[in-house]
C-alpha cells in the first residue's frame, strides 16, 4: 500500500489525519516513551508520513520532536525500544526534520546502543532467549547499528548461526539453538531418526568418536560436560552400535562416577535436573555408584518435587518423567497416584497431547507475562515414556496419534497443528511414539 501512495483515497488520509490528532489530545504535549500508547501514535505519524507527508500537522512534528528528548533515558529493551528508535528516525527522515541527522541526538542514541543493548547480546551473535536468535529483535539491532555508524559486535558469529539455520530453500526456526559441536542429545536424537528413515549414508566412524569423547572430556566452565551429556552419549552409542565397548563403558562409568560425586555437596538452592540422570546411567552401563552417591540422591529428588510443588509452572511431563526415573521404587519422591495428579493436569484431553506452561508473545512492553498450556510433542513423548515405566498406557492412544500425525510438515513434525515449524526433537519423539504405539 505504502508503494502505491497516489492511488490512496483523501478520505483513507483525512482518517489517519484525523485519528492522529484525536490521540494528540489524548496523549497531550510530553508523551512518555515507555508508554506503548506513545509508540502507536509514532507508528501512525509514520504511515501518514509514508503516504502524504504534507498531512502531518504542525503538533505530530513536535511530538516526534519531543520524543527525541527522552531517549536519553530509555529503559535496556532490545526490541521495543530499539524497533521504536529506528521509527522514530525514519519518521524524522520522511518529515526532513533536522533531527533526523542532529549530532547530539545520534550520539545519545549510540551511547544508549552500546551501554544498554550490546552487553544483551547473547552466545549466538544475536538477541533472543537462551543462546537462540530472534530474527526481528536482532535485525532492528543491526539495523539501528548500521544507520547510526557503529561496529555491530560478533557480526561474523551471528552471520555463521544464521547460515547454520538455512535449509533447502528457507530457514528453520531461530527459536532453537544453533546446532552445537557438542549437543549429544541432538546427535541421539538424528541416530534415531536416521535409523527410522533407513538412511545411513554419513559417517558413523567420525560421529562415534565425538561421542566417545564425551567420557573423557575435561572441559570445565559453561562447556563442561554434563551427566546429561554423558547420558544421551551412551544412549547414541548403542543406537549407533548396538552396544559400547568394553573401553567406552569404562570411560563413561568413570565420567559419571566423577560427575556423580559432585552432586554430594549440592545444596537445596542449587538442586537441577542433572541429578535425575545418575540412576538411568547406572542401569545403562550396568554399575553401581558409589554409596555416598546413592544416599544423596533422596534429598536432592525431594528438593526437586518440592520445587514442582511450589511452581505450577515448572509442572511438565519431561520434569515428571525425570523425577521418576531419579529414584528406585524404595525411595520415589512421589507415588503413583500423585503423579497422575500432575500429568492429569498437564492433559489435553481435547487433543490427547501433554502440554507445557509458556507465556504468550506480549502486546506491550509493560505486560505482565501470561502462563497458558499449549500442546507439545516433546511433552507427550515423555508422558508416554513415564507412563510405560509406570506399566500404564496414554488416556487415549488414538487420539494422542491423530495429534501426532496432525503435526506432520513438509520436512518432520512440529510442536503443534498449529504450528508449521518442524523442530528436531518434536521430530524425534513423534517417529519414537509412531513406532512404540503401531500395532
């Protein structure tokens, strides 16, 4: 539309005119930036800018005049504030306001960049949650830096995740990590599938050893090899090989054992899912742990289900399924009969998946985030997982394939019908549940 001004009715100006000066009164004369109201009215002075900007009255110009004040003390947000920036500057562009190119005001800008934006820059070269690029929050970023002069910090990283996430013709989600040189579960995850598939065109030689050395791996810091790590190593292993060797098990039962012991001194405050793996992995490997070990482990599973019962939130068939197998049946945390208290709650049954708390997108800056249930493939595969171990079926079998298949894209699954973004592991659990509920 924005393309094609000329051919825009008078009345569809005259609209956006006239609703610009009814939130000019409503706004008054020193509009607060971190209020999401002022940046609606920016983005309407801007389209009206875009198609005549002979229409902007003398009172929207001083608005965005106004607004170049404030942005001397604009609150650390990556996207809203810097999407808002980049509005704020191509309107003053289209209004050929000397603002546009004013030095003090640019140079408040770049200092605000880079001391409250760059330090939020996270592992990928890019701005998202946990280490993952969200593609319009980074690209407002690049954009902001590009215009106002400045270096863009670790572009050569970010350009290397974005090109890892290209297939095909397109890209898949940013949403996930980039695939990581040391991501086992990952690895395990496409044995499987590949497996599945009948493919084993690839080099299994060289996909063993990076395995291999995840036992005698000595990285320490945020690399360090974790007993999850170890975990889904061995379970890749044996999808590889169809067992370990007699020097590979020897080498994971000592990584574990030593990765174990460190759990022995692990407070309540500091209690996570990796202590849930130490029993999985004795019976993988067919060991004993040590007996200081084995008693700890009790506290830290109780420290764990009272973490789940103090945070409806953190309530997942994933977190249930690791508080089961962290325990034998002598010294469960949690009976039976509580757990499917929780994964009842969790239970869709209108689409037969298992669900996960996530907050919806925002729709303003200053929103207090909302937890829901939305349906996810990951979540029902480890409901099914805990309910074979519990020797217990789904609620409805038919019905959790139907969702499953209803998830099926072009290339894998996604999380949801909803969605059509595959995902590697939505992938792998939907082929693992086909498998394990064909008849």
């Amino acid at each position: 539309m924005l393309g094609q001004a000329d051919k825009i009715p008078e009345e569809t100006k005259t609209a956006v005119a006239d609703e610009i000066t009814a939130a000019l009164d409503i706004s008054g004369a020193s509009p607060s930036l971190t209020d999401n109201d002022t940046w609606t009215l920016i983005t309407e002075i801007n389209i009206l800018s875009e198609i005549d900007s002979t229409m902007v009255s003398e009172r929207a110009r001083q608005l965005i005049s106004y607004a170049f004040k404030g942005t001397a003390n604009l609150p650390a947000d990556a996207f809203y504030v810097t999407s808002g920036l980049n509005l704020l500057l191509d309107t003053a562009k289209l209004l050929h306001m000397p603002e546009a190119n004013q030095a003090d005001i640019l140079q408040s800008i770049s200092t605000y960049l880079k001391q409250q934006i760059f330090p939020l820059q996270n592992k990928s070269g890019g701005f998202g949650p946990s280490g993952t690029i969200e593609p319009l929050t980074t690209g407002e970023v690049v954009i902001l830096a590009k215009r106002l002069g400045l270096e863009y910090p670790n572009m050569e990283k970010l350009l290397l995740n974005v090109n890892t996430h290209f297939v095909d013709t397109g890209w898949a989600t940013f949403y996930i990590e980039t695939v990581d040189s040391t991501n086992y579960q990952s690895t395990y995850f496409c044995i499987e599938i590949a497996k599945f598939c009948g493919y084993d065109n690839y080099d299994k030689k060289k996909v063993e050893q990076f395995l291999a050395g995840c036992f005698k791996s000595s990285v320490t810091g945020s690399d360090a090899v974790r007993l999850e790590d170890v975990y889904y190593a061995v379970l890749a292993l044996k999808a590889l090989n169809g067992k370990l060797t007699q020097e590979e098990s020897n080498d994971a039962q000592a990584q574990c054992s030593q990765l174990a012991k460190g759990l022995i001194n692990v407070s309540a405050s500091d209690v996570n899912v990796q202590f849930s793996f130490v029993i999985p992995l004795s019976k993988e490997l067919n060991f004993q742990l040590p007996e200081d070990v084995k008693n700890v482990i009790p506290q830290l599973a109780g420290n764990f289900r009272n973490s789940l019962d103090s945070d409806k939130n953190m309530v997942s068939a994933y977190s249930l399924q690791r508080l089961w197998e962290s325990t034998e049946n002598n010294g469960r945390a949690i009976t039976a009969a509580e757990m499917h208290i929780y994964l009842n709650s969790v239970y869709g049954s209108d689409t037969g998946a298992y669900n996960v708390w996530a907050t919806s997108p925002p729709t303003s800056a200053d929103q207090t985030p909302v937890y829901k249930l939305f349906p996810d493939m990951f979540q029902t595969y480890s409901a099914l997982q805990l309910l074979s171990d519990m020797g217990e079926k789904l609620p409805d079998s038919e019905k959790t394939v139907n969702y499953i298949l209803s998830c099926k894209q072009q290339y894998g699954f996604s999380q949801a019908p909803a969605s059509t973004v595959t995902d590697l592991g939505a992938t792998f659990a939907a082929l693992m549940m086909l498998k394990q509920l064909s008849p």
